[in-house]
C-alpha cells in the first residue's frame, strides 16, 4: 500500500441548512405576537412588502419578464429553501418538517447550527407590533404612579433640608412590597448621619400612606397597621411576635401566650387578617398582560371548527406594481442586484408564513381530533397523548409538531389553553381500561380534597384510596408529586388552615 500523498475525487450528497430555510423553521416556534413583532421589522426593511389594511389590494402583478426569475438556476435539484419559494404546498411541509439538528443535515460553521442564525426574529422578545385593527387603548392610558413618587410626595410635604434628603435615600431602598431592604447603620454609615437622625426619618415615613410602609419585618408592617387602627394592644403585641405560631395553628399556645379566651383570640386573628402583608403592592406594578390565543376552536354541527387568530396577523403581500414601477427605470448593476435580492425574500417570507398558518392548522386540528371528549365533557376525559403521536398521524416529524406548539395558546369553549397541555404523560386503569391523563388524575385529586369534610382530612393513603376506587392506579408518592404541583398543601397544612379558617 502506498503512503505517499495523492488527490482523489469524491462524490457525495448533503442537505445543506440555508439562512432561510433556518429562518422558516424557527418562525414554526413563534407564537402570533411574536410574527407580528417580526413582520413589522422586515416591513421596515423591505420595501416590496405591505401588510394589507381591510379588504384593500395592495399592489399590482408585476408582468413576466426576466427580473421575476430571482432563484438562481442550477442544473441539479434546489435545496429545501427554493423548494419553500417556488413550490406547492406539498413542497412547503417537506421543506418545513425536518429536525435541522440531525446528523443528516450538513453543518460546515457554527452559524449553520440551530442557535446560530437568529436574524431578526428576536426569539427571545415576546412584545407585539402595532395592530392596524385600531388603537391600542392598553398603551395609551396614564401610566400608574409608582409606590417611590407616591411616598416622596409625601417626604417632601412632610420633612426639608437634610432629613429630606435622608427620606429620599430610605425610599430608594424600599422595594415594591413596601418594605425597607437596607440596614439602617449601613444607611447612616454611608450618608455620615448619626442613626438616631435616621431612625427619626424612618419614624415619619411608618406615618405615611400606605400604612405598614417602609416596614423591616412582616410583624412590624402588622404592628403599625394595627397601631393606625388603635388595635396595638399588649395580646396583640403577642400575638404578632409569634406569626410563627398563627402559621402552624397552635391557637392552644396563642390562646396561653395572649391570655385571652376562644371569643377574644377569634377576634384578633379576624383583626389580622384584615391587614395588608405587602402594602407597597397597592402602586406602580407591572400591567397584567392578557395572553392573546393563537387558535380558536369552536362546535359547527357534528364536527369542530378550528382557524388561526387573524386580528394578530396581518395579510403580507408583494408589491409586485412598485417593482415594476423601479424595474423599468434606469438602474446600475448593484441596484437591480438588490432589488431581486428583495423581491426573492418578500416571496420567500409571504410563502414561508401561509405554510406555517397551514402546518399549525394541521397540527391543531390532529389535536382537537385526537382530545374530542376533553373539548366535549372537560378535563377529567383528556387522554394521554405524545408529540410522536400528532406526528405519525400528520405524518411530519416529531420536532416540527414540538415547534408548532410551543408559545402557542388554543381558546375554546372550555377556556385559554397552552397547546402543549394536551401532550400528558398516561396513567393506567386499575380495572384494566384504558390509562387515563395525569391532567385527569390531578383534577380528581382537586375535587376529593375540595369536597373532603374539614373535620376529617384526607390523607394522601386515603386519597390513594379513593382514587383506585375511581379506576385510578396511582401510587401514594404520585399523588403526593401532583398534590403539591397543584399548590395544595398537606393533610396537616390542611388541617391546620381550617382550623384557622374556623376562628376566623
């Protein structure tokens, strides 16, 4: 065998991930704020792209000539991304459904993997564009004054000099709850004040609206709020030193430590829980955000109607008359260079987002056909269902089903729900049925502890119990991960809430 160096040819076949075809994949992941938000960036970049306003055409078709042949002609097959550009819809899902992190594609640089190439999709934002539907009255109202604006009204109509300056340092350090952060011998330290000066300032804001503000503990944001309301007596300076003990629902302890009866103990706790725990909460605070359904399913008949929400997307066209218009006038070879360049990615986005609509129909409505008794009678018939489940039936790859509903929301009749609700793991039937969902099991659950008799706790070997006997086979430690990932407590945190709930 010779080892001398030599030159071979070699011939062989890959699938090569382009920018674009990366691009459309990563659009499948997005949900519709998330297209309009990127819509409107290339809008802004694109000058052959408009959004369709009511039942308006936009532009004209350009006529044929040799500027509409903006693919590059190749002697052998296109790539998935011109297949994407040029072809029917078959050809769309196929470019579409592949898993660009396989072995099969080939990744000659970092960017060609599937973190490398954002572009302008900004997946980590989740804001939305203007919608041309009409104004968004949500950002046009006043903003909120915040809890900082509303004390340092008061600071300054209340202290001067100084002792104002020393206010507006212990406001800084106020969080949004209302309650102060810092150490008071840091603060003096670093403003060179003596501490009684400080604690004085603090003093005069504990005086402010809200009551509680400013607060270094839960019990003393408790005491000055009882003291407003001429409540701080010596069983209430007991019972807000031991908070612990109201946790815990040791009232036998209470009732010795405040030296009161089961009347007067009642009382105090009905007293306390008027009171507000995080008085800062009342201002400034982030608007709540209502989740915009990207699918809505309703009942038509004997089957179901599922469309995607079109008030988030608006229609993209081509403005093939504009095109015509700059093609006929004089041109260097960098200009035409780029205008083709423009025309070849306005059809590629408005081809690239009509499949996308198309793939996550498809996969939407696999998932109302496969959980029609949930959609019919409620959460208690949701069936286990898997990812490679849709896929098989849809026939695309469980990758392009896992992209399709992620960020993605279903509203029906039933409610707002995240499409990726639907995939739960499966539990099997006692009596030997079929397994039931772990949703399912987990509303069971809700109901026997909602119903359950407060002077007769259901433990978990009991709930164990219960739900065998309901056809569920469950094991106790299964239930106790369920029980708790739907924030309910234990039997004796259980136990230990109605029994507060009873005095108070």
């Amino acid at each position: 065998m010779s080892l001398a160096p030599r030159l071979d040819l070699r011939q062989s076949q890959s699938l090569v991930m382009t920018p674009q075809l990366q691009q459309a994949i990563k659009l499948l992941a997005l949900s519709n704020l998330e297209i309009e938000t990127f819509i409107a960036e290339e809008l802004d970049k694109n000058p052959l792209l408009d959004a369709q306003s009511g039942g308006e055409e936009v532009g004209e078709p350009a006529p044929p000539g040799p500027e509409e042949d903006f693919a590059p002609v190749r002697d052998g097959p296109a790539d998935a991304s011109e297949l994407l550009a040029s072809g029917g819809e078959a050809a769309g899902e196929a470019a579409l459904d592949v898993d660009f992190a396989a072995e099969t594609f080939h990744h000659d640089s970092p960017a060609d993997s599937m973190g490398g190439l954002d572009g302008s999709l900004g997946m980590g934002g989740t804001g939305a564009g203007g919608s041309e539907d009409g104004p968004d009255f949500d950002n046009m109202r006043a903003s909120e004054l915040s809890l900082a604006d509303h004390l340092m009204a008061q600071a300054g109509a209340s202290v001067g000099g100084a002792d104002l300056f020393i206010a507006a340092h212990l406001i800084d350090q106020i969080d949004e709850a209302g309650y102060l952060t810092a150490s008071l011998l840091d603060i003096a330290s670093r403003l060179n004040v003596p501490l009684a000066r400080v604690e004085a300032v603090l003093g005069v804001i504990h005086t402010f609206d809200p009551t509680g503000v400013g607060a270094r503990s839960l019990a003393e944001c408790l005491a000055l709020q009882a003291k407003e309301a001429d409540r701080y007596d010596p069983c209430m300076v007991r019972l807000i030193d031991n908070l612990e003990l109201v946790a815990r629902g040791d009232l036998a302890r209470l009732k010795r430590l405040c030296n009161v009866d089961d009347e007067d103990l009642a009382d105090m706790i009905r007293e306390l829980r008027n009171y507000d725990p995080k008085p800062g909460c009342r201002y400034g605070g982030e608007p709540t955000m209502a989740v915009v359904p990207d699918i809505f399913v309703a009942r038509r008949g004997a089957g179901w109607a599922v469309e995607i929400n079109a008030a988030t997307l608006p229609r993209l066209l081509v403005n093939r008359a504009y095109y015509a218009e700059i093609s006929a006038g004089k041109q260097d070879k960098a200009s035409k260079a780029w205008m083709s360049d423009m025309l070849a990615s306005a059809n590629w986005l408005v081809k690239a987002l009509d499949q996308r609509q198309r793939t996550i129909i498809k996969v939407a409505s696999e998932i109302v056909t496969q959980q029609e008794a949930f959609f019919l009678h409620g959460v208690a018939h949701l069936k286990p269902m898997t990812l490679r489940q849709v896929a098989d039936v849809i026939e695309m790859h469980e990758s392009t089903v896992s992209r399709v509903t992620s960020n993605k929301y279903l509203s029906c009749a039933r409610g707002l729900f995240e499409l990726k609700y639907f995939f739960t793991s499966a539990i099997q039937s006692s009596e030997g049925g079929d397994a039931v969902s772990a949703e399912a099991v987990k509303s069971a659950i809700r109901a026997l502890i909602q119903a359950e008799d407060p002077k007769k706790i259901l433990s978990d070997d009991t709930l164990v119990e219960l739900l065998n006997a309901k056809g569920f086979d469950i094991a106790r430690r299964t239930v106790a991960k369920y029980r708790e990932a739907i924030g309910i407590g234990s039997s004796v945190q259980r136990r230990r809430q109605k029994a507060l709930e009873g005095v108070g």
